[in-house]
C-alpha cells in the first residue's frame, strides 16, 4: 500500500515539473515573438542611410496620435503638414556639420519629381494660424523676410505658442559632435497628400567635417511607408 502510496506521488510530481516546464517555455516563445514583433515594427517605421561612420535614421509621423506628445494642443498634421523625425549618430572621431536648410524631401507627383524645402518654426505657424495659407506642396518655397521688430499682422499669442512648440521639437543643432546623436523635427507641407510619401526620398547633402570641411557623400533615404502606419 505504502509502495502504491510513494509511486502515485512520483507520478504527481513529474506531471507537476513538466507542466512548469512547458509553460516557463512557451512564455519564453513568447516573449521572443513579442520582441522579434517589436523589432520588426521599428525596422519598418524608421527607414535609414548610412556610410563613412554617420547613420540617419528617418521616420515620417503620418499619424495624429503621434503628435501628441509634442504638440498636445495645435498638431500641424491638422493642418496637412507632416513632422519628420530625423535621428543624425556621428560614430567618426570628428565633428561635422550638416546643413539643415539644404535637405529636401523628393516626392513623385504624376510623371514629374518635385523638391519640397523644410519648413521653418516661423513657416509652420504662420501656415497653421494665419488666413490664406494654401499653398502647392510641390512648389518651391522663398525664404521668409528677415524678422523685423514690428509683429506680423495675425501674428499673436497663439501663432507665438505654436511657433515655439515647433522649435522645441525640431533639430537642435546643426553640430554633430564626435560619437554622438542629435535628433529632432523637420516639416513639410504636404496639404495633407500624405500619399506622396509611398514613393519618397529625403535627400541629405551638405553634411562637412568641421575640420576640413571635407564633405561626406550625399544621403538619401527612401521612404516609402505606407501611409496608415
């Protein structure tokens, strides 16, 4: 009876130690799934150009929600103009500069490429607050004239307050140190044909050692997301 007693207790718990295994086990699957998942969404949102030890990362926020964070009152996607959000990694023992003005977003509209320039905080504003604004995506821009003391007519408290929130969140500098990473905002108006995006390119030139001034090879990085993601 004892012997019975002791052998129907073995079995218990060898089906009690499998059980634990199996599942310690099928956890693990998961979160291997769950992380090969994440990195599979992050390869695909964030498109990237790299070479001569300088990698940009770029990633077009073609969603409102992405906006909330930075922009939790006035989102310029509201008004058909999306962020861009560049990622510069200097891993070279030099600094350079980048010349933020020159870059261009290339979009195919019909059988013809078009380069639209970023805009300025001060373009944004005036886009998302002042009467009058529409404008071709596909036309070339002039620069704004240079700021006078005087405020521009329209200009006020909210044009200011969305005029910041854009400079706050855009690239901060045009220096990228030694084995380091700047990030931040650039903007373009696209009135909202967010479609223009499957087939488009950000094209980075003008990037020079601050030494030199030896300038590296262009970038140009590919789009091409579909635009619900």
């Amino acid at each position: 009876m004892r012997t019975n007693y002791y052998s129907l207790m073995r079995t218990i718990l060898a089906v009690v130690l499998f059980g634990m295994a199996a599942s310690a086990t099928f956890g693990q699957n998961n979160d291997t799934k769950e992380n090969t998942a994440k990195s599979t969404t992050t390869l695909h949102e964030v498109a990237t150009d790299s070479h001569e030890g300088v990698t940009i990362g770029v990633d077009p926020w073609t969603t409102e929600s992405r906006y909330k964070e930075k922009f939790p009152k006035n989102s310029p996607f509201s008004k058909g103009i999306v962020a861009i959000h560049l990622r510069f990694r200097n891993d070279t023992d030099q600094g350079l500069r980048v010349t933020l003005p020159k870059v261009r977003l290339l979009v195919q509209v019909e059988e013809s490429r078009q380069e639209l320039v970023p805009l300025t905080a001060d373009d944004v504003a005036d886009t998302m607050t002042l009467k009058n604004n529409g404008k071709d995506p596909t036309a070339r821009r002039t620069p704004l004239p240079i700021p006078v003391p005087t405020v521009k007519a329209g200009r006020d408290s909210k044009w200011t307050s969305v005029r910041d929130a854009c400079a706050d969140a855009g690239i901060p500098t045009s220096i990228l140190a030694a084995h380091s990473t700047v990030e931040g905002l650039m903007y373009f108006d696209l009135r909202g044909e967010i479609d223009l995006l499957q087939n488009a390119h950000l094209y980075i030139p003008n990037i020079a050692s601050m030494a030199d001034n030896q300038p590296l090879s262009y970038f140009d990085v590919a789009l091409g997301h579909d635009s619900t993601n």
